[in-house]
C-alpha cells in the first residue's frame, strides 16, 4: 500500500507522491527529489537534515518527537513546535493526505 504525501517547498511549489506503507518520510523525499531534504545521516537519527514543519492539521496523527529525536531537532535551524525529522515519521495508512513543509534552508 501506498501513501500520499505533500512536500510544501518555501517559494510556494508543492511536490507530491507516494510513500510505501512502512517507508520513512525522509527516504520518501529523497526518491521524489525533494529540495532541501538531505538525509546527510542516512536515517540513523545523527543529523537534522531532513528536518520538516508538520502541516497544523496532521500534528495530532504525526505524533511529537521521541526524546532522542527532540533533542537532535536542536540542531535544526528555526526549530518549532511542529518540526520533525522526516526520518523519524513512518509512513502509514493513517498518514494518506499528509503535508510536510520543507523549511527555508
């Protein structure tokens, strides 16, 4: 099964496509070519190069970040309330529809 997923880009352009059920949001960035979205750690939760916004509507479903994760989402640059690292949500059923906000680099 797949997932739809938006990637909302900061000069307005949206990108969308399809996540395996399973499949981390990062690694699903990174095959749709999602500008500023790196992974530089490869999903090992050692950097914050795949930091996203969670979209307001979706915070509730994404769950907040795990200890470990909140604490590397201090290194992410304009940090807020909904920020997430991209390889830390897994796509779900639950999770069709949901839209990610890649923040300015």
């Amino acid at each position: 099964m797949t997932v739809k997923v938006t990637w909302k880009l900061p000069d307005g352009t949206e990108i969308t496509g399809a996540a395996e059920n399973g499949q981390n949001l990062m690694q699903a960035a990174l095959s749709h070519d999602v500008p500023g979205i790196i992974g530089e750690c490869g999903g090992t939760l050692s950097c914050a190069t795949c930091h996203v916004y969670v979209d307001p509507a979706w915070s509730d479903k994404c769950g907040a970040p795990e200890d470990f994760e909140d604490a590397m989402l201090d290194m992410a640059e304009e940090r807020r309330d909904s920020s997430r690292l991209s390889c830390q949500i897994e796509a779900s059923p639950d999770l069709d529809g949901l839209v990610l906000i890649v923040p300015e680099e």
